[in-house]
C-alpha cells in the first residue's frame, strides 16, 4: 500500500497567539481537513524555517499548497504607492513572503505540484513578475464587493472559467459560483501565467501556467476565492482538491519506482 502523499501548506503568522500571547501559527484547518478528505497527508509549514531551507521542505513533500492570509508586501511588486493606497496594506509579513517565494521557485525547479489559493495566487502571480491590485475599492471602483467577509463559506459571484484550464475539469464546466474574501488581487499577469477565471466584473479569479511554461511542473492551479470553504457543502469543489492530491500521489508514486529500481 503506498503512503499518502504529504502536502506542504503555508501558514499566515498570528502576532498574539493563544499561548502567552507569544506570536504564534494561523491557519484555518479547513485547508488540511480538504487535503486529508481528498487523500493527502498535510504538513503545516513553521514560518521559522529559513528561506535557504526552502530546497529540502519541497525536497520532502510532494506537493505545496499555498494558502490565504495577509497582505503580500507592497514592495515586492511595486516601487512606490500613493499614501492612501498605503494605509490599507495591512499586516504584510516580509518573512512569510520571502519564504513562501522561495518556495514556489523550488517548486517549479522540481518539478512538484502546486495549488495557491487566495492570497497564495496573490504571491505565485508577484514570484513570477507580475503585479496586484493593492486595494480593489480604491482602484476598481465599479467592481463587485469581493471582501464579504460574513458570508466567507457561500457562494455570492460567479465566475466564468476558460475551458480548457485545469479549474473547468475539477469543476465541471465553465461556470460556477464561489465566496470572496479578499481586497487585493492579480493586476499584471506574469508573463508565465495565463488567466483561467474571471468575476464578472474582470477581476482575475483563476490562474495557470501557459505555453511552454505549463511543462515547468506537471499540475499548477491558482484560484483566487477559498474552496477549502466551500467544498463540503458544494461537493462540486472537492475534485479541484482530488485532482491536485492525485498529482501529488502520482509524483510519490514515480519516485519510489525510480527510487526501488535504484536499488536492484
């Protein structure tokens, strides 16, 4: 019987924690309970491990899950912003963010499954050169509310998916309707991506590697609306988490083929 792939999923950073108020780990067990439903094996990341550790934790698993969370620093993508966008840039974390992008190129270096979801997108979009939405309401103005926050396990848009993207076959088809949390989101596409999923007001809500770069790693999905929220209730997100974890199960599986016929 072959062990269940294990999953590397990122955590956001709590300054005041239940114990001692020390800072401490947050992570909504959402995202390991759809892991483990759909077969997988989920590893919280500590946010002490260093970036150049980065190598070895990708080394170790079989696929990354980038998860939700605060604001990626603005700095990243870009060089300056006016004061009132500024001021809603909150709780950004440098070393989260240089981990996290770390992570993704070693990622893509070997060749391991990644899903990002929500703020993940976010990061993967800004890792690869592209740049954000700093704040939707301010910049957007005629978009849809995309942060309600009081309905974060319903669904409150739709959006339309391309579809011959990764995210129609998990779903289905090129429509769906999905929760929306967030008041950033992908602005300029990094130039390996490809947009798979808008709201209808044009905001990016699905991301893929395109071209060539689709042979980088052998499953990449980036959406920007939270399914591990979604998935119990709307049965219609768990294959986005089934396909991903078969990915990852495929990839242990051919390492320990190779790693057996090394042995004889």
């Amino acid at each position: 019987m072959h062990a269940r792939p294990l999953i590397l999923i990122t955590p956001n950073a709590q300054q005041h924690g239940a114990e001692f108020c020390d800072v401490s780990l947050s992570l909504s067990q959402n995202y390991s309970l759809a892991i483990q439903d759909a077969g997988g094996l989920p590893w919280v990341l500590p946010l002490t491990v260093e970036t150049d550790d980065a190598a070895e934790c990708v080394r170790r698993c079989d696929g990354v899950l980038l998860s939700g969370g605060d604001d990626v620093h603005p700095g990243l993508y870009a060089s300056r912003l006016p004061a009132r966008l500024r001021r809603t840039v909150t709780a950004e974390d440098p070393r989260r963010d240089a981990l996290e992008i770390a992570l993704v190129r070693e990622v893509l270096r070997q060749r391991k499954p990644l899903l990002a979801i929500c703020r993940g997108q976010q990061l993967l979009n800004v890792a690869l050169g592209g740049t954000l939405v700093v704040d939707i309401p301010l910049q957007r103005p005629g978009a849809l509310d995309h942060r309600q926050l009081d309905r974060k396990s319903e669904p409150v848009h739709e959006i339309l998916v391309a579809p011959d993207s990764i995210l129609a076959k998990a779903l289905g088809g090129t429509r769906s309707a999905v929760n929306s949390t967030h008041h950033q989101a992908v602005d300029r596409v990094a130039d390996p991506l490809r947009v798979t999923a808008v709201s209808p007001d044009g905001l990016i809500e699905g991301l893929e590697l395109r071209g060539e770069a689709r042979g980088w790693t052998p499953y990449l999905a980036a959406v920007q609306f939270h399914p591990e929220r979604l998935y119990r209730a709307h049965p219609e997100f768990r294959p986005l988490f089934g396909g991903f974890v078969e990915f990852c199960r495929n990839h242990r599986r051919l390492h320990d083929e190779r790693k057996n016929h090394g042995r004889r």
